[in-house]
C-alpha cells in the first residue's frame, strides 16, 4: 500500500525495472539498464526519434514521437508497443485534418505531449504559427487526428495539458519564450472552457537560483494528480562554456490552484550523466515529456529524450519521489503566491 495516493486508472502490464542495489544516483530514480530504448534511424526517412510522449491504449501503449527527418525538419510519428519498451514506429508521419476534413498539416511540429481528458486524447506539440508556438490536435481512434485552434500567439513552447478539467476549465502549463534559442523561461498556467479560448493567465514558477535551472524552465510530463498535489516533472537548463545542460526537475502544485507551488525540490531528479544523454546530435540533455503511472503499485515510469537523439526510460515511485521533493524543496514567494499581478 503506498503512503501517497495516484488518481488515475490502473496499469496492470506497468513497464518497470526494480531499483539496482547499488544505485548511486542522490533522487530516487534510475534509469532502464536497456536505455536507450529508441536509437538513431529508427524508421525510413527518420534519422532521430526523442522528446516523445506515450499514453496507455486498449490494453497496450501508444506514442507521439518527434521524429527529426533526415532532411532536418521534424514531425509527429505514432507508435505502439505491448510492453511500452519495444516500439514500433510508422514510417509514415500523422497526417492532421482541420474541422472540414480537409487535410491541415504543419510546417513542422516537435517535442509532442500526449494527455487524455475525459474520452478524448489531445496532442499538444510546437510548431510554426509565423513563429514557434504551440498546435494542438484531437483524437479518440488514433486514426482521424483534428487540429484545433492554436491556444496562443508566438512565442510559446513546452504546452502540457492537465488530464482533467480543474473548476470546469481545461488547464495547460506553457513557456512562454522568444524567437531564438530562448535564453530564458518561466512556467504559466492557463485555462480554457471548450480548448480554444485560452486566458486567465497565471505565473506558476520561475527559473531557480539552483545552477542546474538557472538559464529557463518548461513543462515536461503531464502532472500526476495525486492526493498531495499534482506532482510534476519539469525540465531546467543551465548554460556552460560548452552550451546548455538540461536535467529534470520535480514539483508538487496545488490540486486547486495549480499555479501555486507547494513543494519545489533544489536537487535535479535526473541530469546528463550517461554516454546517450552526453553524446548525441545535441549533447547534454535529458529532457521529460511523459509518464505512466499506476495507483495500484505506486510505480512511475518516466520517458525522456536523451542528447536529441535517443529515448531513455527511467523509474520511480510516487512514494519515495514525493517523499524526495518535499524533503529537498526550496520555495519562492514567486511559486507559493497565487501567480497574478
């Protein structure tokens, strides 16, 4: 019986590796000993599949994956898995419809997150919107994909839905950023009642004072509601004379008031340390976009991209990850007040 309780449907063919006995990492998380589970050229035409999101499906699992063409512009590819380790990727890429049927691709989209709400699953991804921001698609088959209207104007990247209705409202973190290589970043919150008005914008956190997320911070993994708060999985990055250094961060937000920050961990939770998050097409990345979770074991799976070239898989529990944020946690006025000014 775990300590902390996840809100969420069973996974009873959980993707799970125990913790080694010699593992050395501070945070409570290790990484799959079969890591990397996606390498390079997975597909025809792709060269690198990473910053990728899966979701439990019918019994088995389902993904979004960023697949970077070997012409370098990237796409959403759909995959599937029975053990959510071993993949098989499409070789062709999603094809999007507008709400005429007509077909209504972007010019390119990356780094997707995939949430279910309700009945209905929602891919959220950046793309080009006469600048980076952020699209956003529907599906209930994984078969007919519908673009909806894009949440915000440029620039904005790292959107993740929550995967339920808050107050009514769908809820989203995003980033807003700039046109470049965005060299600063907080978290916001947003709200909407029907997933195309979006407002009642609110702060939720901002860069920390912490080396390891002192440049900019975004949204990684759908939060995981769960009787202490919605726990969340964010990336920070640090810059360095050989550029920047992503890792991942964890956090505890309020399960009413999201864009309150309860518990904060000063500590990354996973940073580059392994040759294919060190050595890759960009290096030094870990970067969260996904999770599954069962309540029954208390066991978290975390999937990352790895360096921009690989997918990594690594493991928790809600107890012993929950436990190791609010042991370690470090607040601001700016994430404990209510993100509006």
């Amino acid at each position: 019986m775990s300590k902390y309780k996840i809100f969420s449907s069973e996974v009873a063919n959980m993707p799970w590796q125990d913790k080694p006995a010699d593992h050395k990492g501070h945070a409570p998380i290790w990484r799959y000993s079969g890591n990397p589970i996606i390498g390079r050229n997975p597909v025809k035409g792709v060269a690198r599949i990473f910053n990728s999101a899966v979701i439990p499906y019918d019994g088995a699992f389902i993904g979004v994956f960023r697949g970077e063409q070997v012409d370098g512009i990237p796409h959403i590819y759909l995959g599937r898995s029975c053990d959510g380790i071993n993949w098989d990727i499409d070789e062709e890429k999603i094809r999007f419809i507008d709400r005429d049927g007509k077909e209504f691709m972007p010019r390119y989209a990356y780094d997707p997150r995939l949430v279910k709400v309700d009945f209905t699953y929602y891919l959220i991804w950046c793309q080009d919107f006469y600048g980076a921001a952020i699209g956003i698609a529907e599906t209930r088959d994984f078969k007919t994909f519908t673009r909806l209207e894009n949440p915000f104007i440029p620039f904005n990247r790292n959107a993740v839905l929550f995967p339920r209705k808050v107050g009514g409202n769908y809820l989203m973190l995003s980033r807003p950023s700039d046109s470049g290589h965005t060299p600063f970043g907080d978290i916001f919150l947003s709200e909407s009642p029907d997933m195309e008005f979006w407002g009642r914008h609110r702060h939720v956190m901002s860069r920390g004072e912490n080396w390891w997320e002192s440049v900019k911070i975004g949204g990684g993994a759908a939060p995981i509601e769960t009787d202490e708060g919605w726990l969340l999985f964010y990336h920070g990055v640090s810059s360095t004379c050989n550029g920047f250094v992503y890792s991942v961060g964890g956090a505890i937000l309020d399960l009413d008031n999201p864009s309150i920050v309860k518990y904060r961990c000063a500590n990354y939770l996973l940073t580059p340390e392994e040759w294919y998050e060190e050595k890759g097409f960009v290096p030094n990345v870990c970067f969260p976009c996904a999770t599954i979770h069962d309540p029954v074991t208390g066991r978290i799976a975390l999937y990352y991209g790895a360096a921009d070239s690989y997918v990594g898989l690594a493991f928790t529990t809600v107890d012993e990850i929950i436990d190791y944020i609010k042991e370690n946690s470090k607040t601001e006025l700016s994430d404990t007040e209510i993100g509006r000014r």
